[in-house]
C-alpha cells in the first residue's frame, strides 16, 4: 500500500436521510503522510462523511477508496478511529480493555499487551493500568481512547474532535503524538473545531457546509486566497494619509492595531517605503492582512445568504462542485 | 466472518460477564439458598407430619374399638377413656392423645388433642397403624397388602405407541423433561439479560463505534452470543452439580437407580442437542436483536422477559401435555418456534411423537433461529448507530424488509432501499 499517493480518495459522494442531503455531491482527496482537517460547522456533515469514509454507513451515490481500494474488512486491521461521542467499557480494566481492541485489530495479544502497557506509560497513565475505566476522569479515558486509536499502529488514523474536553497539558501531549506518528508516516484525518489547531497542525483542509465542501486545499494557499489587500499595523502615525490607503479601520477592538485597505495599485512594500521615507510614523509592528482561518471560517459559514460562490469561485471551480440546491438553513456552531 | 474475531468477542463476553457480582449470585447464591430453604421447609413439614420421635408418648383412645387387631408401637399408648388422656396431656404425662369415637368407622372422624402447639395434621405413623388395623379385620392377607398398596407395579402404554412406562421410566421421563426445560429456561433467562445489557451498554457508552470499526456486526453478533451460550452453560453446569450434591446429601435420591432408569438413546439425545441449540441460537439472536432496537436497559428488561415467559409457556400447560401429548395444543406448541424446544422434549417424554412432525417442528425452529440471526445481524449493521431513538416495530420491519431507518437532525425516517 506505500506506492498508494492518496490514503483516501472521495468521489462524487451523495449521502441523504430521507429528505435530508447530509452530503452532497462531495469529492476530496488526503494525501499518505498528511494532517487533514475536516472543518465546519455543526450538521455540516463532517460525522457523515467519516462514518462513510468508515464503512459505517454507506454512500447512496459515488466512491470512497481507503489505502488505495474500497474499503474491507481486512482494511479496518490499518485503520484507527476516535469517534466524536467517546464512551469506554465502565467495568473493565485499562491495560485490559486496550489489549483485547488490539487484537481485535489483529495484533497479537502478548504484542498487543506490551504496547498499551507502553503507551499508557508515556501518556502518563502508568498508575491507572489496573484501573476500572468507570474510575479515570474524562481526560484520562479520552487519552486511553486515544491509545485505542494508536495501539495497533495504523496506517491511517481518523479522529474526530481529538482534543474537546482536554487541558491544555494533556492537548499538548495528544498532539505530540500526531506529529510523531505523522513523522512515523501515518496518515492523519481530524476533524476539529479549535481553529488555531488547525493552523499549528495541519498541512491541508476541507471545510463542509450543508454537506457541501466550500473549502479546500493547503491552509496557507487557503489563507491566501482570502486575504486581502491590507496591512495591519500598530503604532503611531496619520495613517490615513499615506498614498493608496482607502480606508483605516479597528484591527481588533481595543483599536491596538489598524487594519490599512489599500487600493488595486499599492502593494504593502510601497506602504512600508513610505512610512520609512516620512517623519512621524513610529511602526511597532507591520503585517500583512492574511485572516485566520477563524475569520474564514465565520465568512464562509455564516454567509450562506449571499451564497458562496466567491468561496468556490476563488478554489478551482473545476474541482468544487456547485451546490445543486441551496439548503434553507444550516445551524451554526 | 473471522473466526479469530468471534473467539475474541466470545472469550471478552464470557470471561467480562462470568467476573459479573450479578452472575456469580445468580449462578452460585441463589441455588445454594434455595437448597437451603427447600431443605428447611421439608424439615420442618416431615418433623411435624411423620417423624414423631420428638414425641415420649402419644395416647390412643380407641371408642370405635378397631386397635385390637395390632399391637401399639412406642411412643402409642392405648388408653382406657377420653378423661385418662385429657388428665395425662394435662400434667405432662402424655404430649398429644387421639381420639377415634365409637362412629369412626361409618364418619371417619378422629379428634386430636396437643398442649400448645397446633400440628398441621395427623402424624402419618398413626394413619399407617389405623390403616394396619383396619385391614386385620379384612380375611384376605394378598388382600391385606393390595388395600394398602393398590399398584406399585404398574404399566402404561400408549395407543399408536410401543413404550412401555412404568413408575421408574415415568419419573425418569419427567426428569427429562424438566431437567431441559428448566436447563432451557435458566440459559434463555441468563443470557438474554446479559446479552441485552451488554449491547445496552455499548449502544449507550459508544463502544459500538469503535467495534464495527474492527469487526463485522455478523461477528459481534456471534462472539456475543456464543460467549453468553457458554455463560449459560457453566451456569447450569454449576446448578446442577450443587443440585445433585443437595441431593445425594439429603438422601433423598439414589443417584446411581435414577440414572440407570433415564432411558435417553442416542436417537433422543441427539434431539434434545437439536432442539436446544437451536432453540438457544433464536433466543439469543432475539435477544440481541431486542437490545439493539431498545434504547434503555428498563425496556429491555421487560422484553427479555415477555419472550422467556413465552418460552416456558409448555410448563403452564404440563397438564395438556400429560394427558393428551399428541392432542392440538401440543402439536401446535411444537411447531410454533418459541415454544417448540421445551414442548417437543415434553411430548417426546410422554409419547411416541410422528416423526413428521419431529422433522417438521426441527425445519420450522432452525428456519426461524437462521431469520432472527439475519435479522438481528441488519439490526447490528442499521441499528446500532441509532443512538438516542427506539426502533419501533415498524423500524425494525423496515429494516427487516430492506429499508433504512436513519437518524437526522430533526426527525426519524424510512427510507426505502435504493
């Protein structure tokens, strides 16, 4: 499965319940080796797609290929999976419960025994082995259903919302552990909320809304794309008296920084230039406009009255596919 | 299906639940009390109807004059008028006296005086020695022994049939048939709670996402119920061994004679495999089915315990069985699936059975346990993501039949199969 480019491959996937279009005509592609976050807002349609990406549900229309095939059983040994609503065996022992998901994965039992028991020594969970799962907190079992999803050392692992309901310790930890299993070469589907996570980790994204994917590719050709021709600045200075500037508003809401709009013609260089060249402006900070992919995030999701066509339009429409209805409403995070 | 994966689920279910503190009172306390209490009820009864050795002297007012033809054993007094034994009982002298008035013979009326406490009826030894005289004024000694004991030696047979029953074979045959009717009903029992709890449980803590992600629904299904088959299993293994330790202890069963007379060929217990696996494997996939379709272990409950009521619907019925086991009712409890396992063993004790209706009630039960096994494995595959809904019975046909039933963001639907 190595010589496989992509680790998932969605084709032209339609999924309804009922009169419902949970997905809608979606296509995307995870690279081998990546971090791919699935991105939007609630009843988007992220769950649908990982349960069929699962071979949970099935799509009514199109093809999921998973390691390079349409998924198998024997797919399911090289998959690991964190769902969204987590919930453990109460009664039964840590070290227990993760030997026997093991070999449920089709690792052997001594092997599997010897790796949650390492495991649960490097998530510092090395006292609670013996432990009846009912005892540990929430932080603790959701980092044993990690374990659950790592243990037997999968080729692709997808995790839906990994770090809800962890401390910023244990968020730390969980996500030294993706990166070493990215560095290992596993291949990493979350799908997550905490956007600033999204921006540290991930290598590229696809954002649903209604069923529909409205973003999609790398996170910085994405933030790219929608910046704007803008500078930040903070300082002191007449702002609005530097050529080309159109507008000057509030950066953030104690006014700490300015946001400086340019026109077609003026590029952020010829605005630091000038403030360089001209007394009276003191720069403490220069930067340019690019919006976090929060701000993206809240454009794309909660704009669906004005349609999102600029958002598709600015993707490749080639690989975007148009919405063939737009839905009435969508409920928003 | 993985073969591995179904062992692993099996070997998780059985040794998960047999560590259960629910299992171990049911499969172990609760025998072991109610030996006890039956060894006590039967204690207290035999002290106060037959076993008299507590008593120094019982006093015997014969008015009708019918002791005279034997002789009273002790602790028996014969005494000369009703005032002796009243004055007797009184200062101590005598514990209970009777007294049999001189129209006994034509009324049947016997009187019996005690101190304090009220004795639930006439001591057995006296009716046995009242009997004893009563006979020496019959002729006849063969006479003498046929009124005491009309047939210890009886035959039975059947029109149609060619078993012989006597006493021996008739007890045997009941121990047959309760003996599996009450192994059936104590596995049905064990393991439709545990098997309905358990997928409760998983449906509740979300375990079932992480399952079928590692295995196929048609081999949690089987895992699940194979382990709880065995659960079952060791449970009635364990009854039955303290229920014969109880009763070799009591006394009361010549284990060795009992056996010896348990007429079970090969043929029959090769029937009674038939029916009880098969029996077994509808119940536990209804079982299974029900607790994926239930939202709540309450629910559930309830169920699981209308289908084990159904199940021992034969006993109920035990007198139509015994006097008619080739009647209607019967025949059809032997056919009908639920009832089919206890009623044919039932009818197989009593009677020669047609073996038309052996091969056709085996088709109908292994027709029926291969449905719910199918049926219960599309409602693990469909169902079990359905969190927070009950599938109603229409949900349940609707996947049955082909349809979908989702879950969206609002409400529940079917969807037809496309």
């Amino acid at each position: 499965m190595n010589a496989v480019k992509n680790t998932i491959e969605v084709s032209d996937v339609t999924k309804r319940y009922g009169s419902h279009l949970a997905v809608d005509n979606l296509s995307f592609e995870v690279h081998r080796g990546e971090i791919f976050s699935l991105l939007g807002p609630n009843g988007a349609g992220k769950t649908t797609s990982i349960r069929m990406i699962l071979d949970i549900i099935k799509p009514d229309t199109g093809k999921i290929s998973v390691l390079g095939a349409p998924f198998t059983e024997a797919t399911k040994d090289h998959v690991g999976y964190l769902p969204e609503e987590r919930g453990l065996y109460r009664g039964v022992r840590t070290l227990e419960l993760l030997t026997y998901l093991g070999t449920l994965k089709g690792m052997r039992n001594a092997d599997a025994a010897k790796r949650a028991d390492q495991l649960l020594d490097q998530v510092g969970l090395g006292e609670s082995k013996k432990s009846k799962l009912g005892e540990l907190s929430k932080g603790m079992s959701q980092k044993v259903q990690f374990i659950a999803t790592i243990i037997h050392r999968p080729e692709l692992i997808v995790v839906d919302e990994p770090f809800s309901g962890l401390d910023p310790v244990n968020t730390e930890l969980i996500k030294n552990m993706v990166y070493d299993l990215k560095a290992g070469g596993t291949t990493i589907v979350m799908s997550i909320h905490e956007m600033h996570q999204v921006e540290e980790m991930a290598d590229r994204l696809l954002m649903m809304n209604r069923g529909a994917r409205v973003l999609y590719g790398s996170v910085d050709e994405v933030r790219q794309q929608y910046a704007e021709n803008a500078v930040i600045v903070s300082g002191q200075g007449d702002w609005a008296a530097i050529p080309g500037v159109v507008s000057v508003t509030k950066a953030d809401d104690a006014g700490r920084t300015m946001k400086l709009t340019l026109n077609d013609v003026t590029t952020p260089d010829m605005v630091m230039q000038y403030m360089g060249a001209t007394p009276n402006y003191h720069v403490r900070s220069f930067a340019l406009a690019v919006p976090s992919l929060n701000d993206i995030f809240i454009r794309v999701a909660g704009s669906d009255h004005n349609g999102l066509t600029g958002a598709n339009g600015a993707h490749g429409g080639a690989n975007v596919p148009a919405p063939a209805s737009v839905p009435q409403k969508v409920r928003l995070p | 299906m993985s073969l591995h994966k179904i062992w692993l689920i099996l070997q998780r279910e059985y040794l998960y639940n047999i560590r259960r503190r629910s299992y171990l009172f049911t499969a172990i306390v609760i025998p072991i009390v109610s030996f006890a209490l039956s060894g006590l009820a039967s204690n207290f009864a035999v002290s106060q109807l037959d076993d008299v050795g507590n008593y120094q002297h019982i006093g015997v007012v014969d008015s009708a004059r019918i002791m005279s033809g034997i002789k009273l054993p002790a602790p028996y007094v014969l005494l000369d008028s009703e005032p002796i034994a009243k004055a007797g009982l009184q200062n101590g002298q005598l514990d209970l006296y009777y007294v049999l008035p001189t129209d006994y013979v034509t009324s049947g009326h016997v009187d019996s005086y005690s101190r304090a406490s009220l004795a639930p009826g006439l001591d057995g030894q006296f009716l046995k020695l009242v009997r004893q005289a009563l006979a020496t004024k019959v002729q006849n000694p063969a006479l003498i022994t046929r009124l005491q004991d009309p047939a210890p030696n009886y035959k039975i047979r059947r029109l149609g049939s060619t078993q012989v029953y006597d006493q021996s074979v008739l007890f045997s045959s009941f121990i047959v048939a309760f003996g599996f009717g009450l192994l059936l009903f104590l596995s049905i029992s064990t393991t439709s709670q545990f098997l309905m709890s358990g997928v409760v449980e998983e449906k509740e803590n979300r375990m079932m996402e992480l399952l079928v992600t590692s295995s196929r629904p048609s081999e949690m299904l089987w895992g699940k119920i194979l382990g709880l088959g065995a659960l079952g299993l060791t449970q009635i293994i364990i009854w039955a061994l303290l229920g014969l330790v109880y009763l070799i202890v009591r006394g009361s069963l010549d284990v060795g004679t009992t056996l010896a007379n348990l007429q079970i060929t090969p043929g029959l217990l090769v029937l009674i495999m038939a029916y009880f696996v098969l029996g077994y494997l509808m119940f536990g996939a209804l079982m299974s089915g029900l607790g994926i379709s239930v939202n709540a272990e309450q629910e559930s409950r309830q169920l699981s315990g209308v289908i084990s009521f159904i199940a021992v619907i034969p006993f109920v019925l035990i007198f139509s069985f015994l006097s008619d086991p080739n009647g209607t009712l019967p025949v059809i409890a032997s056919m009908f699936p639920l009832t089919a396992p206890l009623s044919m063993i039932l009818r197989m004790a009593f009677t020669t059975v047609p073996p038309i209706q052996i091969v056709l009630s085996l088709a109908i039960l292994a027709l029926s346990a291969a449905t719910a096994i199918w049926l219960a494995a599309r409602l693990f595959r469909l169902g079990m993501l359905n969190y927070g809904k009950r599938l109603g019975l229409r949900g349940i046909i609707g996947i049955a039949f082909g349809g979908r039933r989702v879950i969206t963001s609002g409400a529940t639907q079917t969807e037809a199969k496309t």
